[in-house]
C-alpha cells in the first residue's frame, strides 16, 4: 500500500485548524488538513449572526476561562487581535465595532472564511474533506495515521495538530474526537459541558415566563464574583440574551443567578418620585415606566404589588426596587451542547506547553481552538484563541 507522507496532518478545517495550516505551510512544510464536513470553517458560518464576531479588540487572558488562568496569555500576547485585524484588512474585508470591542464583518461571515482558504491556498496547504481518522499511532518519526471516507489511505506526519473543536452543535459535525485522542495519548482532559448556553427552568417558573417570553432587558446578572452587564432575554424554555449567556459558563447545579434589572436606573427613588407626582397611578404602570410593559406586569402579578402609589410608604417602594435590583431565580439546567456556543474544559493544559501548544509528552502532538481547556467569553473571544493558539502551533511546526 502506498503511504503518502507529510510534514503536518491537522485534524479540523475550523478556525484553528486553518489558521494553524496556513503558517505551518508557510514555513516550508508539507501540510494537510482533514475534515470530515463538506466544507471548511462551518461555525464561521454561522457564527455571530451570519456576519463572524471575529475577535474582540480587547481580548485579554482575563477574558478566558481555565483551569490555569496563565495558560492563554503566551499565544494571545504573541498574535493579538491587532495582528487578525491586520490581516482582515490585508484581504480588504470590511468590518465594523458593535460593542464592547466586538469586531463583525459588514458583509458575510463567508468573507472570513474565503480569506482563510485564499490563505491556505496560497501557502499550499492541501485539505481533504469528507475524510476522517480512522487510526493513529506513534511510531520513531512522528505519526502513522489511517483516513477514510472520500480520502482513504494511509499518511505518515512528523507532526499531528488536534483542531477538532468541542462537542457543542453535533448537528455541524462536533464530536469530541479530540477529546478521545488527547487521553489515547495519554493527556488529562479536564470535564467538559456546555457554556454560552440558554439557562432552563422548572415547569413553576415556565409558565410566567412564557407569558413574557421575547421579552428583553437590561440586566446585571451574577453568580458567584462572576458579573456581567448586557440585555437578558425571557423564552419558551427559560432565559438567554448574552448576559445569561455569560453567566452560565459561571453557574453549576443548584446555584441561584442574582439580576439586577435596569442597573443604571435607581428603581427607588424613581418609584418615590412617581408617588409624589402621580399618587394615584398603580404600581403596574409606574413599573411599567421603568421595565418594559409585560415584564413589570408580570412581576407586578407574580409578587401581588397592586394598589396606587399614594397608598404605599416610601419604605414598601424601596423593597420592591430591592426584589428587582436582587432577583434570585434558580436554573434547573442549560439546554445542552444542542445550542452552546462552545464548551468548557477539554485537554488540560497542564500538559501543553503555552507557547508552542504541543503535548509536553509527546513531541510533534499539538492541541489548539476550542478543544483545549480555554473558553472565552461571548463577545469575539473564543475565535480570538483559536485564531492566537492556532498561529502559535503553526509557527512553532
Ligand atoms: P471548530 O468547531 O470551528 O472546528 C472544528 C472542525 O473539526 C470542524 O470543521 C469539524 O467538522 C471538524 N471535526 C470535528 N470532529 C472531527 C472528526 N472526528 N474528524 C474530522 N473532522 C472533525 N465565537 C466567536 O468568537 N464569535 C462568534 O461570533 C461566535 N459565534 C458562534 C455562533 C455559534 C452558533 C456557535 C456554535 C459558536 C460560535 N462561536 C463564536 C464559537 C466559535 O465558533 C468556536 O469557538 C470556534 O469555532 C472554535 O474553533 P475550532 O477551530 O477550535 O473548532
């Protein structure tokens, strides 16, 4: 049987298989790349609203959550979201700031993902999709693999780069492969679930928020020290909007969420101002003033504040504005990798090295992107690491 050989095999046509491909090969390398989708860079797709929230101008190691809260500094300090913008602009992609750094394209989120092929091309990096790894295993050189489906056959590499994400979307192709070939090699793998995710609760809970479901506010939402400032959304299954998104990488089992709804508004003292004003409105409609309608009629209902103004004493206004600055809900769950955006834990970095991003074990073995243990915030973060832990392994190769 013949054996082809290459200098690097990359499992994963992501977002840091490509990156790692395109400056592997660029430094002379034979190097190919495996998929088993039908196209490469399928999340790019679809990610931030089909337009790529493509990093996060300010994203900084303090961004990211893992169990060595170091670990991603090297690679994100190296190749910085200045140094992908430079190279968005290379290929004259238009882009725009929403908010909080968030950087997305004006066009299409296929302007990202044509770049990074135009790239790969360039550098001759060869990709073979519909393929997948069937076997693997170490010999004195480097490694020996099997592949199958549109590409069988068998390939040596002196280096071998695990990109194949986490296990969130398995309707896009995750599959946690990654996951199994870290510990076939011997790798901790920290545990994994799923983060970014919409937050469930019990049936109780449900049936008042469906009356209020697509409704959305401005929140602080908290777990633990873990705080963030952004619009929450009610559903049909629970809550989302990205505060919430944020929040449950922090929340685990039976922990309460705390929201602060309206932060920038002082819910008292307007609520006393409005007594004075209007001492015969009823409390639904002055908290109508301050939350969105059905929202304040909800709360008005499930908590029984009734009754005009002018029969409350300032001290009962100030303890409903403490129920809406501190309410305590308790999730029963998330929905599951069906909808997170990505997941936390995965290889343990304990047993990377933080520059190169190769397994300290096993020479020439390399773990990037979403399937290490680094899990960004919402907000452009997590193609920031792929793209900064991808450029670290290819320019290591
Ligand atoms: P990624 O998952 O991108 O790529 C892995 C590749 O490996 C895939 O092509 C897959 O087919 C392949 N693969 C998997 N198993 C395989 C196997 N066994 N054999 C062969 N191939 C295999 N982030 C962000 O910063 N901004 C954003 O706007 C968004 N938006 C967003 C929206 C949605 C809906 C999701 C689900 C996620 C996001 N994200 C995001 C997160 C972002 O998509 C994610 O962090 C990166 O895609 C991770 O890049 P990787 O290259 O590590 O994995």
């Amino acid at each position: 049987m013949r054996v082809e050989q290459f200098d690097t095999v990359i499992l994963g046509a992501g977002a840091a298989g490509m990156m790692c491909a395109i400056y592997a090969a660029s430094r002379g390398g034979r190097v190919l790349v495996v998929d088993h989708a039908k196209a490469p860079g399928e999340k790019i797709r679809i990610s931030g609203g089909g337009r790529c929230n493509f990093t996060n101008i300010g994203a900084r190691a303090e961004n990211f959550i893992s169990g060595n809260r170091h670990f991603a500094k090297s690679a994100l300090g190296r190749y910085t979201p200045r140094d992908f913008l430079d190279l968005v602009e290379k290929h004259d992609i238009p882009w725009h700031e929403k908010t909080l750094g968030q950087l997305f394209c004006d066009r299409s989120a296929k302007d990202i993902i044509q770049m990074l092929r135009n790239e790969m091309e360039q550098a001759k990096v060869e990709m073979r999709l519909r393929t997948t790894l069937e076997a693997i295993d170490r010999t004195e050189s480097g490694f020996v693999l099997r592949l199958g489906g549109d590409w069988p056959g068998a390939i040596t590499a002196r280096n071998f780069v695990v990109a194949c994400g986490g296990k969130s979307i398995p309707k896009m192709g995750a599959t946690g492969h990654g996951y199994q070939l870290a510990e076939r090699f011997g790798l901790s793998v920290t545990p994994t679930r799923p983060a970014l995710v919409p937050l469930t609760f019990g049936e109780d809970v449900l049936a008042g928020f469906r009356e209020i479901s697509g409704i959305s506010a401005d929140a602080v939402v908290k777990v633990g020290k873990a705080r963030f400032e952004e619009a929450i959304l009610f559903t049909h299954r629970g809550m989302s909007g990205p505060a919430i998104l944020q929040i449950s990488s922090y929340w685990r089992e039976k922990q309460p969420i705390r929201i602060c709804l309206e932060p920038t508004v002082d819910i008292a003292e307007r609520l006393i101002e409005m007594k004075q004003a209007f001492p015969r409105r009823t409390l639904p409609t002055a908290l109508a003033e301050i939350l969105p309608k059905r929202l304040a009629a909800y709360l008005a209902q499930t908590n029984g504040w009734s009754g005009i103004l002018g029969e409350q004493a300032d001290r009962k206004l100030a303890a409903i504005a403490e129920g809406l600055k501190n309410w305590e809900l308790y999730p029963t769950g998330t929905e599951g990798y069906r909808t997170a955006e990505v997941t936390l834990g995965g290889v343990d970095t304990a047993g990377l090295e933080s520059k190169t991003m190769e397994a300290k074990s096993v020479p020439g073995l390399y773990f990037i992107g979403e399937v290490v243990d680094v899990t960004g915030w919402l907000g452009g973060y997590n193609f920031q690491w792929a793209w900064s832990s991808g450029w670290a392994a290819g320019t290591a190769i």
